[in-house]
C-alpha cells in the first residue's frame, strides 16, 4: 500500500520565538515567502538525501524550528522517481542536475526532494572496514577517538536502516545475510526484490569471476569486507510495493502531519550564506534564497546554525558565492573573503565507468533490480602484473602529488602526499576492492557489466565562475560551477580501467557464464579487437567512459593543513555555526556506493548537533 503524502502546507497560527512575532508554517512548501524574514533554530541547505536526514532528527525535538530549502521540487508521488523500475528515466529531465565536466561529459545528481536518494540505482553496499578508519588518521590528533571510523559509524550507518533479511525464495536465488551486519529499527527501508532475478546470469557470473580472480563470495558483504563477490539489497520498501525508499519517503513523509517545527520549501535554491562577525570566526546568520535566476529574492533565519547539504558540487560553490574559499579565486570574481579556505571544492574525486554488454540465451526470470557485485582487490585484477604495479604507486606518489598541486587540484604537493600515502597503503597492502563490476540484466544487451575504478588517485576542482559575457559581472548562483575532475589525469586510474575493461570482456569468455551467452556486443571485437593493446583500450575508454557520479571530497573532513574544509564536528574552520553534512566532507573514496555510508554520516552529525544544544 502507497501512503499518500500530505502536500498541502499547513499555516499554523502565529508563533512566538524569541522576542519577534513569526508566522511559522509547517509541511512542504514552495513559495518563498512561506519562510522569508522568518527565524529557524536551524536551517539545512538541500534536501537530498543527507540534508533531509539531518532535518528529521534535529525536528525530533518538538522545541527547535527546522528549515530544510530544495533547489528541486517534491516529486515523491512521481513514479520516475517512487518506481525502481524507471532507474534511468529521471536523467535528462528537470530531476536531475548535469554539471558538464572538462570531458564534456556529465555528472549527474538528483534536483528534487530527497537528492541523488529520489534517482539513484538503490544499490545497498558499504566500504571496507580499514577505509573508514583512515578518516581518522587524517584528522587533529586530538580527534582521534572522535568516532570518524568503522565502529563509530558502522552504528550510525544501522541507525539509518530498516533491513529486512530475505525470504525462502529470495535466499534460493542466491540472496545471504548476515543479522550482525544490518540494522532493523531505521527508517531507511532495505532488502531484497520480489521480483530478484532466479535465471541463471547471476550464479553463472560469480562462478566465472571466482574462477578468473580468485575472488571469494561472500554470503554479505554490508559487514566491513566488500572484497568478494555478493548479492546486494536495494534501498527498496517491500511494505510498499518495493517502492524507492529515498531520504525523503524514509525520513519526511512518515513524520509530515506531525512535525509542525519543520518547513521543508522546494523549488528555491540558496544563493548564499550570510555572516556576522569577523574578520574570523564568522558567524551565519542566515541564507538568501529564490526560486530562479531572476525571481524574487528571500531571506530566512538561523538563530542556532546553518547546514549546508547541497551534495559534493553544489555545497562549495555556495560556500564560494559565500565568501568561503580560495580568497585568491574569490577575490578575482569580485567576492569578498569571508574565510579564506583554499581546500573549498578542491580534493574531488569522481570515479569512471565502461559498459560491457553480451547477447544471451537465457531467461532472466525476473525482472530485478538487478543485485549481485564483485569487488576484486588490486591482485585480483591485475594477477601476475599486481607487484609491478604495487611497485608503480609507491613511486609514482611524489609525482603525481606534485602534478595535482601545479593543477590547482589540491592545496598542497606535501598535502596530497601524506593523503595519498594512506590511499596506496589501502590499496597496496590493505586488499581493499580497486575496481566494481556491476552486473546488469538487460543493459546494455540481454547482460552487461559496469565496471569502474573506485580509488582514483586524480583530483579535481569545482569552483564558481563569473558568468556570461560581461566580464565585470561576478558569479551567478544560477550557473552551474566548473567542474574539473581530471578524469585519467593520473596513469595508474587508466591503468586500473583499462584491466578492469578486460577482465570484465574475460568474465564473458569464462564458462559457465560464456554457455548462456551469445558473444560480446558491447564494445564488440569490431570496435575494440580481441587482441587489443593498452594503447587500443585506452583510446576506447577516453571516448567512451561515463562519469559514475559518486563525486565526494570537496569540503573533506580533514585536518585544515591538508586542505580540510570541516573539523570533526562538521564545523567549516573559522565559523561558529555552519556545518557541512554531505558527501563534500568524505575525505576518500571507498569501496561501496556512497549512500549508506552518507546515511551514516548524516545520523552522526545529527546526534553531534544535538549534542551542542546544551
Ligand atoms: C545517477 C546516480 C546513481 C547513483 N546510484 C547509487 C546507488 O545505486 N547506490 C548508492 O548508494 N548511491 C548511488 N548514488 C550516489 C548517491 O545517491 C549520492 O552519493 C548521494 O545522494 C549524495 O548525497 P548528498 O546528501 O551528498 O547529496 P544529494 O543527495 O545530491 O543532495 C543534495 C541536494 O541539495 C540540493 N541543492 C543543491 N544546491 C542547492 C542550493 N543551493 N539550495 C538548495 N538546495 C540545493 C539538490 O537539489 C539536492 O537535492 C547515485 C548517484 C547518482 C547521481
Ligand atoms: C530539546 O531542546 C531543548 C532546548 O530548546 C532542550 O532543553 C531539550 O533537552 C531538548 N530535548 C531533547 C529530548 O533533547
Ligand atoms: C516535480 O515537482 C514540482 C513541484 O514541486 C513540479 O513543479 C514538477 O513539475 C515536478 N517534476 C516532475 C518531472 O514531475
Ligand atoms: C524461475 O524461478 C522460479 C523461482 O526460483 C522457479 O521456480 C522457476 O522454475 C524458474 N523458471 C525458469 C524458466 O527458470
Ligand atoms: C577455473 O575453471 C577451470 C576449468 O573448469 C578449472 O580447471 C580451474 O580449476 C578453475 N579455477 C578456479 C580458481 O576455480
Ligand atoms: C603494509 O603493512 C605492513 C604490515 O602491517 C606495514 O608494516 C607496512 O608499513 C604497510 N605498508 C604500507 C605502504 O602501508
Ligand atoms: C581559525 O581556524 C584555525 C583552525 O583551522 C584556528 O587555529 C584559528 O585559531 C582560527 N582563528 C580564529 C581567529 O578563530
């Protein structure tokens, strides 16, 4: 059963807060005015799937006043977004942002209540246990014990979760599940489809992986050990139809008609952030916001503190259009300096993806969302050239770091550096997964394999730019920001993504997965040729990747000399009250998809907030 959402905004009485006399309204809103001159305990900005989070929470205490703002609209009831079976649909539309890369291609994100949660594949996975860890050895030593690693936020990560294990029939079609590794009582609801594929194609395809790698399978691998080969739940509610169970259905709609201290307004996006104070600590104040470029201008209140959830692209360019960024970088497009933090939208990763398709003669008996994953480690992809390469990295690091840092990617050659020792420790002597394969049923031929680099070491950049022609005109919020990723400006990630690209062309070839299939028909030995040299697949892979849109790292959560946006509470350095909860503040990549590790992450600032009240 589908429980419809209340729309409608309910408009409370008069309210007093503190000494002004406000209107307060409550439910989902879309007209600015509903919040203009109005004060908040807290204001989020973004309501993806983090910023959301931490709205709910902080709106538990019936005495603090919440306003979430979305750039996007409320689309719970659209079945784009409600319907897993239209994963894909949504790209393109007025769902999703596109920020253009230096490649041309595009980095999606979701632009509706609910964030990348509202679009994404629901694919349910975490990192590896050692990856976790590391957030914290790149923090003040003095915040060491401050939770950034596995068992802090492997509790937080089932705060968000409401597994449910699968059932006979789910189980025979190769679904394991281990209780320990889940959490049950959460609002995010996770699990296995009804309509789970019970052909042949997934079984068949970690033989042939196990058989080519080595690889184990595991019968879960949401438990701190990705690296094996699994069936993986989706972020899908069978209470309901399997519905998509993004942060917006999980944490808004139950509580909608209740939470009168919660306005959530969609169709406005926040311009920027106002401060008081300084020269430094800053303090905000408040945000302005409008529903267009040309609409309107509002102005809403914080009276305890501002956060900003606006997802890896969008959270510097406001903190940039606020003053808080490279003051060099601001200075030339007219902004004053707020905090100068040259680490602001530097530090991006985004991974690359190549597709792998193959006819087949099975039945996939199912309709899916299709669910199973290998996970190899830098041995299992590159086999015998796996020392050659450890040897490459342990080299290379001083280069490459000082590559990025004349790129203006990161803030420092000695930065990167100390960060790129504990990314190549994980990689070379921690068995973290390198690379995903994702296996499709149905695309982009009867099966495919999406495989990627998990771990780039390339960096990137997203910074605001003055807009149009008039060179005196300083940044429009309503332009999107540059975004650089460098994409393979690194060798090792071409390196990894041209290995991963054969291996996957191998699992095809291997039996009993080659029996059900009919040959290659993505790339296809007349585009790429069976006997390919790197040279071939490195020319193939630059036309033809796709960006995989997890970018983070962008306002890490790293000690300020590393270039550090937040400190340990989420707290943006030299401001009393604004806090970054989002994927910008993950300092490296992992080995999972992000969302329930962001889900994670937003619970534990929530409850760090909250700790701050007192
Ligand atoms: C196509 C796609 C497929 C994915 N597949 C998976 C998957 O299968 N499994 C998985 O775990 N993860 C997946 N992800 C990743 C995951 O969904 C994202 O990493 C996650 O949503 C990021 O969360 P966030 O809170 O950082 O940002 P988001 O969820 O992107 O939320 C940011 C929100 O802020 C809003 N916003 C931006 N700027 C402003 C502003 N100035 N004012 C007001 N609002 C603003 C945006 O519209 C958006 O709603 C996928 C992502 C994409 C794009
Ligand atoms: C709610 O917030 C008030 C401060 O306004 C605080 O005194 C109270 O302890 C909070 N309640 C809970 C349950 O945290
Ligand atoms: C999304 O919701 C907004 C209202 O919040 C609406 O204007 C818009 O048309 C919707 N988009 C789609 C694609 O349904
Ligand atoms: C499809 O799966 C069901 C349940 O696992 C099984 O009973 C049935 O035999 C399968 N059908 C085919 C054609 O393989
Ligand atoms: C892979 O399959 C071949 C042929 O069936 C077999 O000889 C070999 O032992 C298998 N290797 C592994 C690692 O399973
Ligand atoms: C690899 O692990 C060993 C043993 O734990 C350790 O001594 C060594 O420093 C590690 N090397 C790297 C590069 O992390
Ligand atoms: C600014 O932040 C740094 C930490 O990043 C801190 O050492 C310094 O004291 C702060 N300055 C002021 C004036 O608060």
């Amino acid at each position: 059963m589908k429980t419809l959402s209340l729309l409608s905004t309910i408009a409370l009485p008069l309210a007093v807060s503190g000494n002004t006399l406000v209107k307060r309204s409550s439910g989902v809103a879309s007209s600015g005015s509903d919040a203009s001159g109005q004060t908040f305990d807290y204001i989020v900005v973004g309501g993806g799937l983090a910023g959301t989070t931490v709205a709910a929470r902080l709106a538990e205490n019936a005495s603090m006043t919440v306003l979430l703002i979305e750039a996007g609209g409320d689309n719970r009831t659209s079945p784009l977004v409600y319907d897993i079976y239209k994963y894909g649909q949504a790209f393109g539309t007025s769902l999703c942002w596109n920020w253009r890369t230096e490649s041309g291609k595009g980095i999606l994100g979701g632009k509706t209540l609910g964030g990348g949660s509202s679009i994404n594949g629901a694919t349910w996975t975490r990192g590896m246990k050692a990856q976790y860890d590391a957030m914290a050895s790149l923090l003040d030593p003095a915040d060491a014990n401050s939770g950034w690693d596995w068992n802090g936020l492997f509790t937080y990560m089932k705060k968000a979760e409401g597994y449910s294990a699968p059932n006979t029939q789910q189980k025979a079609k190769g679904a394991g599940s281990v209780a320990s590794y889940h959490g049950t009582a959460g609002p995010v609801q996770v699990t296995f489809p009804d309509a789970m594929y019970g052909g042949p194609q997934q079984p068949d395809f970690a033989t042939a992986i196990r058989n080519l790698t080595g690889i184990a399978q595991c019968t879960d691998l949401n438990g701190g050990n990705p690296n094996c080969v699994a069936y993986i739940p989706n972020s899908i509610n069978w209470h309901d139809n399997d519905h998509r169970s993004s942060s917006a259905a999980a944490y808004l709609t139950p509580v909608e008609s209740q939470r009168t201290n919660w306005l959530t307004l969609v169709n406005n996006q926040v311009t920027k952030i106002i401060f008081s104070g300084g020269p430094v600590p800053v303090t905000a104040t408040g945000v302005s916001y409008r529903a267009s470029s040309g609409a309107a201008s509002y102005t809403a209140f914080a009276r305890r503190e501002v956060i900003v959830a606006s997802g890896a692209i969008q959270t510097p360019a406001l903190l940039q259009l606020s003053g808080i960024g490279d003051a060099a970088h601001l200075g030339a497009l007219g902004i004053d300096s707020v905090v100068d933090l040259p680490g602001v939208g530097r530090n991006l990763q985004e991974q690359t993806m190549s597709q792998f398709g193959a006819g087949g003669r099975f039945d996939p008996n199912g309709s899916g969302p299709s669910d199973i994953i290998a996970y190899p480690n830098i041995d299992q992809v590159f086999g015998g050239q796996a020392n050659a390469v450890k040897q490459t990295i342990s080299s290379s690091l001083g280069s490459w770091a000082g590559m990025m840092a004349s790129a203006g990617s990161v803030v420092s050659r000695s930065a990167l550096e100390e960060i790129y020792a504990v990314q190549a420790g994980l990689i070379t002597n921690g068995s973290v997964p390198v690379v995903e394969m994702f296996l499709s049923t149905g695309y982009p031929n009867a099966l495919g394999i999406q495989t990627w680099n998990l771990l780039p070491f390339s960096r990137g950049t997203v910074s605001i730019t003055k807009c149009g022609i008039m060179a005196t005109q300083s940044a429009d919020p309503f332009t999107p920001p540059a975004v650089n990723a460098n994409f393979f400006k690194v060798s090792y990630d071409m390196q990894v993504q041209v290995a991963a690209s054969k291996l996957s062309r191998k699992t095809f070839q291997t039996t009993p997965l080659s029996n059900i299939l009919t040959g290659e028909q993505t790339p296809g030995t007349g585009t790429v040729p069976a006997s390919a040299t790197d040279t071939q697949w490195t020319s193939w892979i630059q036309s033809n990747f796709l960006p995989v849109s997890h970018p983070i790292g962008t306002a890490a959560l790293m000690r300020r000399e590393l270039g550090g946006v937040v400190d340990a509470q989420l707290r943006v350095y030299n401001t009393t009250d604004v806090r970054v909860v989002d994927a910008s503040v993950l300092p490296l990549q992992i080995s999972a998809h992000l969302s329930a590790t962001l889900y994670g992450i937003a619970e534990k600032a929530a409850d760090i907030i909250k700790a701050a009240q007192a």
